[in-house]
C-alpha cells in the first residue's frame, strides 16, 4: 500500500484520497446497539460518529470523512438499500459493512478485522453485561494501527458509494436481529398515516427525490395531503435545517401576488412605503412550496419560469439582480399538463416544475387505511381534549362514504362528531354527519 502520511490511502486500488483514518459512522435507531458498538470500536481506538437514520448519516459522512461506515438492516426514515446505493455511489472509497457483519466486496479497510470483531462483540453482548466490555483487546498485527488524524478534505464520488456495500447482499448471520427491524411500516414516513400500498409507494418516491434538490410536482386532490408530502420532503433534504416558505397561489389576489413572491422595492407601488423581501429570498437556502400553482397567472409565470431556470430574481420596482438558491416544491389539484394543452398553463413551465411528479392518492383508493387515520386523527384531538374512541357503527358508516373531501374531510367529520357526542366518550354513528346543515347523509 502506499503511503502519502496519515491519513492518506489507497483503497481497493482507488485513486488516493484524504478519510479520516480510524474514524466510523454508525447508522441505527437502535440505541443499545449503538452503544455496544461505540463501546467496542472506542476500545479499539477508533473515533465513532453516530447517526440515528440514513438523512444523519448522510450529514455525518459529509462532515466526517470517515474510514467505514457500519449500517444497521434498517432505518427510520430511508429504505436501506437505496440508502445504500447512494453513498456507493457518492462514497466509492469508503468501507462499508452491515450491523449483521455480511460484506459484499467493494472497497477494504486496512483494519476490516477490527470492524468485524466490534461487530460480532456488540451482537454477542448483551447491553447490561459489564462483563463482556472487559474482554482482553485485540493483539493487532504490526504496522496496521495508526494514531487518529484529522483530515481536511475527502472525494465526494470516494464517499458516497461506501454505503452500498453495507447492505450487502450477502446472507445475515443473525437473522433474529434483522427481523426484529422488519416493522410493519418500514417504508412509511412518520408524516404519512397508512400501510396501503398507494401509500407505501408514495413513501418510496418522497425518499428517492428528498435528499436531492430536484423540483417535485405534487398533484393529487383537495384535502387529500399535498402539503404534508412537502413537508416530508423537506425534513429528509439536506436542506431541513433551513426555511420551510410556504405561498398559496390562490389566496392573494393578482395584484399582489408577484410582490408578495419576488419581493418589492421602497416605492413600486402605492402604499410600498419601504423595501420587502419576498417568499422567494425568504426561503433562501431552504424550500419554496407554492400551494395551487395552477392559480398563477399567466403574467407571472413566465417570471417564475426565469428564476427556475436560472435561480435569479428582480424585486417589483428593483433594477438589481438577487441570486437565490432555493429548492421549488409545487402543488396543484388541477390537470396542469392538460391546461397547457388548452393554453391556460405555460408548458414550459410545466415540463419545469413536473421533474419529478408525484401523486398523492384519494382517499377513495386507500380505504385500507381509513381506521388508521381515524385513530389517528381522535389521537390527536385527545391531546386537549378527553379521548374519544368511535362506536362500530359509526366505523361502518365511515367505511360507507365516498369521501369527497379526502382526508380533510374526515378530520372534520370525526372532529364534528366528538363535538355531538357531548359528554359521552364514544361517537356514535348518529354523531357521525357528513354535512354542516347537521342532516345525516344516505
């Protein structure tokens, strides 16, 4: 192996990059693991950075430039094996190895051994047995261990495709440990409420697209969530720590509404007394979400399209140019490719914001999820007030509408029927209307 000083290595005949030697990334929500695990590798005089998810983890790469990275069979918030392939690709110098101890090729750590024992020790080791943690070190072989060094700088490519390996596709050896992270909702998000497959396919799409800047189209119908998909976006982004701006195109009026979003300078217009900056600067760094796109007039979406495509704005009245880096989210309950076709929708616009589109499903076509909500929803109305539970019947009846208003609509329905049901602790299907004029529906 050459040597370029510490810190510096060939890895699996990769160009030679600067990683922080003997420094490791733990992925798991697993908090006894974690423990176990930086109990062994501090042992070993290892340096450990943990991560509680694939997001963190991502974050902790990043910062860290680590040696190897070991990630559990399962993470809260990114379906592993996508987390996988995309730090394989990102990280293609770094060690990966999965909780379980499989390997699958890839890139080698000059102390893969270590990694290995740490593993096998924190899998064997109960949490509460002190005893274990006393175990005679390791005797290293000569010239393998070096003293720990901070390292400057480290090959995004060499960094991201580490991750993959990880997951390997190699069978477990303790298969009960993987199975205890199967959940159920694996692949589900917690802003998400539902285990239907439309569901868990939405799921799938929202962790693909998060992590990058891409810009996402959200259509699907009134009520049905849309905003909550964003949301879900930008909690997984590596912009979450940053402005979340949220601009419903419907509830200003024209006049006002390209001030409102570009900003405006100290007497545009009438009543401009001073300077203002706009959703789009406000949410610098972070995300734009732009409620009901298709409500943007047409004047303003040929301006909107030129910040899109080159990330510059002018303020109302302003010869100055501002440049913006901002992710752009959208949502509409409109056919939007089909009004570009009747011209009422910029196409060009369209094509721009539908880079990634996704759908947000009815509720119609997810009724599989219906109680879940519903308990959902009673939780959350519980939280101030006595919790309610609602009768058989009244399920049944819920089961029995069409659902128009989509997830919304239930939240009303359901927060209606808590109001009806009095002092009483269950609703009841009477309880249970679908109407303000209080008359039951058929």
């Amino acid at each position: 192996m050459n040597r370029m000083g510490a810190g510096q290595e060939t890895l699996a005949g990769m160009d030679i990059v600067e990683v922080a030697a003997r420094t490791v990334v733990l992925a798991s929500a697993d908090a006894g693991l974690r423990q176990r695990l930086r109990r062994s590798l501090t042992g070993l005089r290892w340096q450990v950075r943990e991560a509680t998810g694939g997001a963190e983890a991502m974050a902790q790469l990043e910062a860290s430039r680590p040696e190897a990275l070991l990630v559990d069979s399962w993470l809260p918030d990114l379906e592993v094996g996508e987390f996988a392939g995309q730090v394989r690709t990102m990280y293609p110098s770094m060690e990966m190895l999965r909780v379980d101890g499989g390997v699958d090729g890839g890139a080698r750590s000059p102390r893969r051994n270590e990694l290995l024992h740490a593993l096998r020790e924190a899998q064997e080791a109960p949490l509460n047995d002190t005893a274990a943690w006393k175990a005679a070190p390791i005797t290293l072989p000569r010239n393998t261990g070096r003293a720990p060094s901070v390292v400057k700088s480290f090959d995004q490519e060499a960094a991201r495709r580490a991750l993959s390996v990880l997951l390997g596709r190699e069978e477990s050896t303790h298969a009960e440990s993987a199975a205890s992270h199967a959940l159920p909702d694996e692949v589900m998000l917690p802003e998400l409420v539902g285990a239907s497959a439309p569901m868990r396919e939405l799921a799938r799409l929202i962790r693909l697209v998060a992590p990058r800047s891409t810009t996402v189209l959200i259509e699907g119908e009134t009520g049905s969530g849309k905003e909550v998909v964003a949301q879900a976006l930008h909690r997984l982004s590596e912009r979450a720590s940053k402005p979340f701006t949220v601009l419903n195109c419907a509830a200003i009026p024209e006049a006002l509404l390209e001030a409102e979003l570009f900003g405006h300078a100290r007497g545009a217009f009438t009543g401009a007394v001073q300077s203002r900056t706009g959703r789009i600067e406000a949410a610098h760094g972070g995300t734009l979400f732009l409620d009901e796109i298709g409500e943007m007039p047409l004047a303003l979406q040929a301006k909107m399209l030129r910040f899109l495509e080159c990330g510059e704005l002018q303020r109302v009245g302003d010869n100055d140019v501002v440049r913006v880096d901002v992710r752009v989210i959208a949502a509409t309950h409109q056919p939007l490719q089909q009004r570009s076709e009747e011209r009422t929708f910029r196409l060009d616009l369209y094509h721009r914001l539908a880079v990634f589109p996704i759908e947000v499903p009815a509720l119609r076509e997810r009724m599989e999820d219906l109680d879940l909500l519903a308990e959902h929803f009673l939780e959350k109305m519980g939280q101030k007030l006595p919790r309610k539970r609602l009768s058989a019947e009244a399920s049944a009846k819920l089961h029995l509408h069409h659902w128009p208003g989509n997830v919304r609509e239930l939240m009303h329905v359901l927060e209606r029927g808590a109001i009806l049901s009095g002092d009483r602790m269950e609703i009841g299907a009477e309880e249970i209307r679908y109407r303000r004029t209080a008359r039951e529906q058929d």
